[in-house]
C-alpha cells in the first residue's frame, strides 16, 4: 500500500500550512464561555472568507469541493497548526452534513454560508430526560397546523444552545406511533416565543449545555429536513457524523502532540521506569496507533463515495477511551505540583464527558457487536416498559 502524497496533494498541504502559518492566533485566556465565543466567531469568520471551513462543500454552497483525502490533509495540518477549534461545530460537523444530505438546495443555500462563517451557530436538540441513548423513545410531539408544525416537549444536554441560532429537533410528528417511526426533523429558530433555555453546570465549571422547554414553538413547513415522518433515517445521517468518521487525522495529530509533550515530561522527570506510567503512556500510544491505522481504512472508503456507516461507533469508542487514558496519564506524569495540573486536571474532568456524549461507549459496543462483527442482537426492552 503507498501511503505517500501525490504532488498535488503535497501542494494542497503547503498552501494550508502557508495560511495557517500566517494566520492562527492564540485563543484569549479567559474562562468565561462567552468571550470564549465570541472570539471563536471572529476566529471562525475569518477561516471562512479564506474559504477554509466546510472545504468540502460543493462550490454553489461555498465549499471547495475537496476530497475526503483533502480533508484530511487540512484536518491535519489545522490540528498540528494548534489552532482553536471551531466554535460553530454543531453547525459544521452535524447540521450541514445532515442539510447536505437530505435538505432541499434551497435550505442549503440559505442556511450553509451563516454556518460557515458562525455568523449562526447551530445546535442539537436530540436527547430529551427520558430519551438519550433510547433516541427513538422521546416525546416531543410536532403538530402539524397551518402553513407549519407546533412544538411542545423538553430537550435536555442541548451545547451552547444559549449562543445558538437554529436547533436541529427531532420530535414525533405522527400521534399513536412508537419508536422510530412517525418521527420529523425540523430546524428551530432559537429565539422562536415559547422556548426557554436554561443551562447545567458541568463538573468542568463550565455551563455549555442547557436543559430546552418547547411550549407551543411554531416551526414553518419550508424548516422540515427530509420527508415528514422519515426523520429518523435524517437523524440517523446526523449522529454517523457525530460519532467521527467526518474528522479522521484531527484528534489523533492533537493527541500525537499532547503525548509526545507527556513522553519528554515523564523523560525529565526520570519517570519513564515507573511501570504503572510508563504502562499508561504505552496504552494511549497504541490507541494512537490503531485509530491512525483505522482512519486510513475510513478514508478509502470515502474517498470511494461510501457513506460513514456502523464503524463511525468504532472511531467514537476508541477516540473516548483514548482521550480519558491519555487524561489520566497526564495527571500521573506531572504531578500537582506542576504549572500545567490545572489544564490537565480540567481535561481529565472534561474527558469524563466524551464516553457520554455522542452516545454512551456501551451503546458503541453493542452497536459494533451486532453491526460490525455480526453478533447475535441484544435483548431489547418491550416498547413502554
Ligand atoms: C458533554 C455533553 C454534551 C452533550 N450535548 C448534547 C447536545 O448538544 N444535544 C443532544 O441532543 N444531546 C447531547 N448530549 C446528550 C448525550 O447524547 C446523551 O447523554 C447520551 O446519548 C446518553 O444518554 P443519557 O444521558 O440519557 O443516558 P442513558 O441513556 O439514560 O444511559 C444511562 C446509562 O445506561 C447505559 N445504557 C443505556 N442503554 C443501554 C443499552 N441499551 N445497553 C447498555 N447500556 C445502556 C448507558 O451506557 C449509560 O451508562 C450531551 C452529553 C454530554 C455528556
């Protein structure tokens, strides 16, 4: 197998490190969520009018029209660049391939270049207090009236909806069905009367997600993505993207970076002979290692127009386990007595975060047992019970 670069492709590589090189600016130290925000808008705006964001986008909306390998030649570069990243992901990573995919170009037209450039950040109201990994089993009902649908329900764990402009929501539109039929999605304008957002404070401090009541929230006909009732297969298309088979070589040069720093700490600190670090620092390398390994497979499969499928779970489990192993083996590396153990220590709060999110590493396991490698399905709990 050649791995190596062709000259364009070497060429496309320089002219995003050329720019990136020229560009990338430190984010402010501040902790407060809002300025982290706002600068991230400016960050992000500036990346777009370079043409940077969403580079494979078809050109009408935008884009460059890259090739997934080109974007994996960017997301490297941007990660080894040490640039922040993007404060709209939502918008990026979900919405706008799920637009891209089933919306109308008339709803890609109109809402793609505001993702982009974060002029509209974007969330997601999937998860509701009785339906996260359960998805299909939530009840916020669309009911459809007069030139569009009425919301009323509950969301919670919604990120950065107190910043965002739009909200992908599923809810059940046809009464008297279960699971995951009769389900719609629509795209909520945030600031819509009858929504109130209120945010939840993580164990990091932080307050990025929030709990979303929906009391009468009217949605026109022209926000529904995707056929009414046939929300699930578009829900379907936004959480493959979400569990990271659309970012392959991004984490893994970030983590590349963080580890070789942890390797030369623990080098200085003469503590490489310690078997229980050295042990930990091996096994968030071998993870490295293999999702490197993995990415390359995802990437001929793309770059062979297939869609991200089933082993998007296998990049979500192995990047959590990977995230939470390196956490834990920075804390034992440097120590509480080093300047870096605040960082480290609220990476190693929020990395508790990342076998939850995007769907629970359990979940992960069960759907690559029974989709991946064929095993028998595990027993489902009776509708209701
Ligand atoms: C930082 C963060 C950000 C988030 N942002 C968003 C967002 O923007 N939008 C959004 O819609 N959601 C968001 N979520 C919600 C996330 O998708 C859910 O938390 C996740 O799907 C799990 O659902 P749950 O919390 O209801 O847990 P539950 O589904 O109640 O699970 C509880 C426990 O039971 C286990 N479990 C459940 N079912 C099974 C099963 N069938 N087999 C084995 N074990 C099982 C789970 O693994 C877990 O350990 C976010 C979550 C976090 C942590």
């Amino acid at each position: 197998m050649d791995l190596s670069l062709s000259e364009d492709e070497r060429r496309f590589a320089s002219e995003v490190r050329t720019w990136l090189e020229a560009n990338v600016q430190p984010p402010p130290d501040t902790e407060d969520l809002a300025e982290q925000v706002a600068w991230g808008r400016t960050w992000q705006r500036r990346l777009a009018e370079a043409g940077w964001v969403g580079i494979d986008w078809p050109v009408r909306y935008g884009g460059r029209g890259a090739s997934p390998l080109q974007v994996a030649i960017f997301n490297g570069e941007y990660a080894r660049s040490g640039a922040a990243q993007l404060v709209n992901r939502v918008g990026i990573n979900l919405a706008a391939p799920t637009l891209l995919a089933h919306g109308t170009p008339e709803q890609c037209t109109r809402w793609l270049p505001a993702i982009a450039s974060a002029q509209d950040i974007w969330c997601q109201l999937f998860s509701e207090p009785g339906a996260g990994s359960d998805l299909a089993g939530l009840r916020t009902r669309a009911e459809k009236v007069t030139d569009g649908w009425h919301l009323h329900g509950q969301k919670v764990w919604t990120s950065y909806a107190q910043f965002a402009r739009y909200g992908l929501c599923l809810a059940r539109s046809e009464a008297g069905t279960t699971g995951s039929q009769g389900l719609s999605l629509l795209v909520v304008p945030m600031d819509s009367p009858g929504i109130e957002i209120r945010p939840l404070v993580q164990i990091t401090g932080d307050a990025e997600f929030n709990e979303v009541f929906l009391d009468q929230v009217f949605v026109p006909d022209d926000h529904l993505v995707g056929a009414a009732g046939r929300g699930w297969a578009v829900a379907s298309t936004t959480l493959a993207h979400e569990r990271g088979t659309n970012f392959p070589f991004k984490e893994e040069v970030v983590h590349e970076g963080y580890l070789a720093r942890l390797f030369a700490e623990a080098a200085r600190r003469g503590a490489l002979d310690e078997p229980e670090l050295s042990d930990a620092l091996v096994d968030a390398y071998v993870s490295l290692v293999v999702l490197r390994t993995h990415n390359w497979r995802t990437l001929s499969n793309l770059a062979r127009g297939r869609e991200p499928g089933p082993e998007s779970s296998w990049v979500k489990l192995t990047w959590s386990d990977m995230t939470q192993h390196l956490s834990q083996a920075a804390l034992d590396v440097l120590g509480a007595d080093s300047p870096l153990w605040g960082r480290w220590s609220r990476q190693w709060l929020w990395s508790k975060s990342a076998s939850i999110a995007g769907g629970t590493s359990e979940v992960q396991r069960t759907i690559i047992g029974e989709r991946i490698l064929g095993l028998p399905r595990e027993p489902r709990p009776r509708a209701g019970a």
